[in-house]
C-alpha cells in the first residue's frame, strides 16, 4: 500500500474527456448540451486507462456529464473507484453560443472562437458564464478536492474549459491567460503539489494524450 507520507505530494491527473459526437465538433456546447462521446472519444477513454493502470489512483472526481462518464468507465472498471461527482465541475455555460459554430461566432458576435477566455474574463458571453463565475464555482471544488486528498493522488475528470479553470487557479494567473495551454481530448495533465517547496505548485505533464501510443501499440 503506498504511504501517504508528508513528503509525498498530491498528485492531480487532470482528464478531459474524449472526442464527441461529430455533430458537435468545433462547435460551442458547453453545460447545456449533454452529448456523447464519438468512436473515438471511446477510444480515448481506454487509451487514458490502459495508461493509468500503475497511477495507483486514491479516488476520482467527476463533472456529472455523460462524456466525461462515459471516458472514465473504462478508468472506474479498473480501479474499482466510485466516481465523486461534483456538479460544479461541469463546462462553462456558453449562454447565447450554444449550438453555435465557430463561424456561426465569428458572424454573428464578431468574436473569434480562439478568444473565448478573454471574452469570458472581459464580462462574459451573453446570457452565459463570465470568468469570475466560473471561478467561483470551481474554486470550492478544488479546496474540496485538496482538503481531503493531502499527499495522495487523485484524478479530476472534466472539460478543456474547467481544465484551464484549475490551471488559473492553482498558478494564480487570469483565465484569458490560460489560453496559452493546449488542452486535447482525451488528455492527462499532472499536476503536483508540495507546500513545503518553494515552487509549491509544478505542472509534471501538459496535455499528454495517451491514444496516440495506445494506437501504436
């Protein structure tokens, strides 16, 4: 049994789910549109376990929607953990550009669909979430998460949007500048935390997706 010594760190695998349905595809669906994962969003899903098999997982944490469940079946199989679903961890509600394409944006906002974090910092999308929103729903779910995990490892299951959400709030940067982190589906990233070292936060890996050797192999 691994020991959750002082010295050992927390370990944050943050997931983001796999691909979606092909309907959805650069397309702004956000926490209002509930689809499913695509063939190869299965896919992700067992590349993302098979990957994860000696992470000797503590527990996972979840957004309560149907493609981020569906990814980590194959990852709540194998480790025999019970999901926590934290509602607070779903996508960013998108408001007036959900359903919309990235073109649909660009015409009838006049807004590119790569700038979506600075909008949202800039007061948000019409009849949606801004920055400060969003924050201030993921932050307890992160001091939930911390609090009840110290020096162990634990896996958070999400979206790219909630993804860079954690990143801002664990570096302490604005949202708008987390879109300088690519955040593929399927993805792991990991984070570590030590309080007792200087850098007490330390990003070990960036947006790895496992799929690619998984297809290889």
């Amino acid at each position: 049994m691994k020991a959750h010594l002082p010295n050992h760190p927390t370990q944050l695998y943050l997931i983001r789910h796999g691909e979606v349905e092909a309907a959805y595809h650069r397309v702004f669906a956000g926490s209002r549109i509930d689809m499913a994962l695509s063939p190869r969003g299965h896919e992700h899903g067992a590349a993302l376990a098979r990957w994860m098999y000696d992470a000797k997982l503590d527990g996972i944490y979840a957004s309560p929607m149907r493609r981020v469940h569906q990814t980590i079946a194959p990852l709540v199989e194998q480790s025999g953990l019970t999901p926590i679903v934290l509602p607070d961890l779903r996508e960013t509600d998108f408001g007036d550009w959900t359903g919309l394409n990235w073109t649909e944006v660009k015409e009838r906002f006049g807004v590119s669909a790569f700038d979506w974090l600075e909008v949202l910092d800039n007061g948000g999308i019409p009849n949606g979430e801004s920055a400060r929103m969003v924050l201030d729903r993921v932050r307890p779910c992160m001091r939930q998460i911390l609090h009840d995990n110290p020096h162990r490892s634990v896996a958070v299951a999400c979206h790219g949007g909630i993804i860079r959400v954690i990143l801002a709030l664990l570096l302490d940067l604005p949202l708008s500048r987390m879109a300088h982190f690519n955040i593929e589906y399927g993805s792991v990233t990991v984070v570590e935390l030590q309080p007792e070292k200087k850098h007490a936060i330390e990003i070990e890996l960036l947006n790895f997706c496992p799929v690619r050797d998984f297809l290889r192999s």
